[in-house]
C-alpha cells in the first residue's frame, strides 16, 4: 500500500480517534489526528451541515447503479433520501425511499447521527427530476434538470457549470462555522471517476460504487465514451472537463469547498469518490502555492464499509486508501481522511446487516455524521441501538 502512515486507534483518550475509526492517507501524524480530534468536539452542534441533492441521467443506465432498484425509482432517490435524512423513519414521506436489492438507505445513518447530536442540516437541490416537497435551499431558478449522461460528453452547458461554480464561491464565503459536507447524487461515483480520470489521476480501477460489486468496466467505457466525444482530458481546465462529463453537484460543491476554505473554514468532506472528485477539482483551480495551506483542516470523513473495501479480485488493499494515494502522488500533497467504527456485524437486522455484505456502503454523508457523533462521545453500540430503533419504525410505517 503506497500511504505513508496508517494507524487504527482503539482508545478512549479525547486526544485519540474512537473505537474502530481509521485515519489513513498521505501525511497523516499522531499530532494531526489528535488536533482534528480535539477540534470537532469543540465544535460540537456548532456547524453548517449541508446535503446537496443533484441529479444525471448516468444514473439510468441499466446496471451502473443500486441507488434505487429501477431506472425510475433512481429518478427520485435523492428526494427520498433527504426527506428521510430530515423528517426520520414514522413521518408521512411524499418520496418514499426506494426499492433497493438489499439493505436500507444510508440516510438512516445520517438521520440517526444526527439526531444524537442534535444538529440542524441543510438541504440544496441542483437539476433534480422533480422539486423537493420539504425545506430546501434551490440552487438554479429555474430548475434546469439532471445533468445529461456522462458518455454524451455534453453533460452540462459551460455557462450552467460556471454558474454553479459561482454560487457554491458565495456561500462558502458566506460561511461563519465549520461546515460537513454531504451528497446524494445517483450515479454520481461514475461522474466522480469521469472527474479523476479526466484530470489525470488512474483512478479506473479504484472508484466503488453502490452495487454489491461496482461495474468497474461499464463506468469506465461510458466515462471513455464521453472523455473522447468531448476531447477532453488532462490539459482541459476543470470547468471544460465539468461541462463534458460532470454532474451539477460538482462545481457548486467545488466552489463552496474553495469559498469555506478562503474563510478560514474546516472542512469535513462526508463521502467517498465524490468528494475526492471535488477536492481534485479544487486543487486544479488553486495556485500550487496555496495547495498546502488549503489542505490544512481538510479531511475526508467516509464509512468502514467503504474504507475497508476492495474493488479488485487481484488486490486486497483498500480501493479507497488507493485513491487517496493516486491524489496525494498526483498533486504532490498530504491527503487524509478518517473513517467511522460504525459496524452492523452484530446486528440483528437484516437490511443493516446487509452493510457488511457489502450491499450498502456509503451516503447522506452516513460516514462523516457517524464519525462526528463517535467524536462527540456516542458509542457505536448507542449507534447501533438506534438504528435498529429506527428500523422497525420505518417497518412499522410501512405495514400501515
């Protein structure tokens, strides 16, 4: 494994990650990680937690996401996850979650975490299929719809992209508290390896997805497709790459990621390739001088599931842990992020057990709320307790 530290802690000091967490990346130091630690409980409910809902037509292509078990119900899967995420599991859902092979959204992860830490979070929607039917913060007036499919190569015009780039700068800006950052964006680990490809880094083998066992070949054909339609790649600025294979959650999250951090502002990236994604996007739009600076209260927060999960039969090596390799050698810099010890493996539910099969791995920003409600004294097994109490809510609901 190409990192240049990895260390699981197993403690209860406050100056320490909690129990099953994972720091792992390029850069990372004991004083690092005791700082970040420190920090985020000080900060407590103190924060902007934001989910961006956005939307593209990769996700209807048969078989290159689970987000939903029809190319229909994918349609609405970002609407159903952010009214759960808000509302909770016994509230009447004008988007029910939809139909998945196995498991249940990570958005009952999210909404539990945050529950416990009593947070307030906001939701904006970009080029959704319909409008939300619950408080939200609209981006584009009027809506413009779904991004197209990222093999069209014309996936957003370049003045939508610029647009959005704009606004996420403003808000960012804007911003006075530590900010979590999240998404729901189906199909958007497709459109998330059509930014690191595009940019240089060789992801293709390394970006997950939410079925069981990522179509790797299908995500990069289509991804090659659009790359080459729009001639596009490495020496193309970030906005051309955004406006050939993109989806809208990209730049504004790119620009809000820039504007929080020119205010001075930690940043917890709650994902997985997504957020990569938009890290990259950023540090090819900033001076290399600024690049470290930028970085220095950066942290991608992501679940075991996805942590732990290898993407290739020929390696047993965290895919995850890869790519924050690929981007820490491509850029020269120290990338890291923190994974929650969030575990369902005992479980008594089967659609949380699921998780551990690998059928659910990361969402709603599942991984980061989790982490922050470990940091702030929740205990996995609170965690667990809860969902499970949240998942027979949402059984009993639906059997009335």
């Amino acid at each position: 494994m190409n990192l240049k530290y990895f260390k699981t802690f197993n403690t209860h000091q406050n100056a320490s990650l909690p129990f099953g967490c994972k720091a792992f990346g390029v850069g990372v130091t004991d004083s690092k990680i005791n700082s970040w630690v420190s920090s985020w409980s000080s900060y407590a409910n103190d924060i902007n937690v934001i989910l961006v809902l956005a939307g593209s037509k990769t996700a209807e292509v048969k078989g290159i996401s689970a987000a939903g078990a029809t190319v229909e119900s994918r349609r609405f899967t970002a609407l159903a996850d952010a009214e759960f995420f808000l509302k909770g599991p016994s509230s009447s859902f004008k988007w029910p979650l939809p139909p998945l092979i196995a498991g249940v959204s990570p958005a009952l992860i999210s909404y539990v975490s945050s529950k416990l830490l009593n947070l307030n979070p906001m939701v904006f929607g970009i080029g959704l299929y319909e409008v939300p039917s619950y408080p939200f913060i609209p981006i584009e007036v009027p809506y413009q719809g779904p991004a197209n499919c990222v093999s069209t190569g014309q996936a957003m015009s370049m003045a939508r992209v610029e647009d959005l780039w704009e606004k996420g700068l403003s808000m960012g800006r804007q911003l006075e508290k530590p900010l979590v950052l999240s998404e729901c964006v189906p199909g958007g680990t497709t459109t998330a390896l059509a930014v690191l490809l595009g940019l240089g880094i060789s992801a293709g083998d390394w970006v997950s997805g939410s079925i069981r066992i990522p179509p790797i070949e299908l995500k990069k054909t289509l991804v090659e497709c659009g790359l080459r339609r729009a001639g596009v790649g490495p020496h193309s600025l970030p906005k051309s790459l955004l406006a050939a294979i993109g989806d809208p959650f990209q730049p504004f999250a790119t620009g809000l990621l820039i504007g929080a951090r020119q205010s001075g502002l930690p940043v917890l990236l709650g994902g997985g390739s997504q957020m990569l994604a938009v890290l990259a996007l950023a540090l090819s739009s900033i001076d290399l001088k600024l690049r470290n600076k930028f970085l220095d209260e950066v942290v991608v927060g992501t679940t075991a599931w996805l942590a732990d999960e290898s993407t290739s039969h020929l390696h047993s090596q965290s895919s995850f842990f890869k790519l924050i390799s690929l981007m820490g050698d491509f850029y020269g810099i120290d990338i890291w992020g923190v994974s929650s010890g969030l575990r369902f493996k005992s479980s008594s539910r089967k659609v949380l057990y699921d998780y551990e099969l690998g059928y659910i791995k990361e969402g709603v920003g599942a991984g980061a709320l989790s982490l922050l409600a470990q940091v702030n004294g929740i205990s996995c097994n609170d965690l667990i307790d809860e969902c499970e109490v949240a998942v027979d809510q949402l059984n009993n609901h639906d059997s009335q």
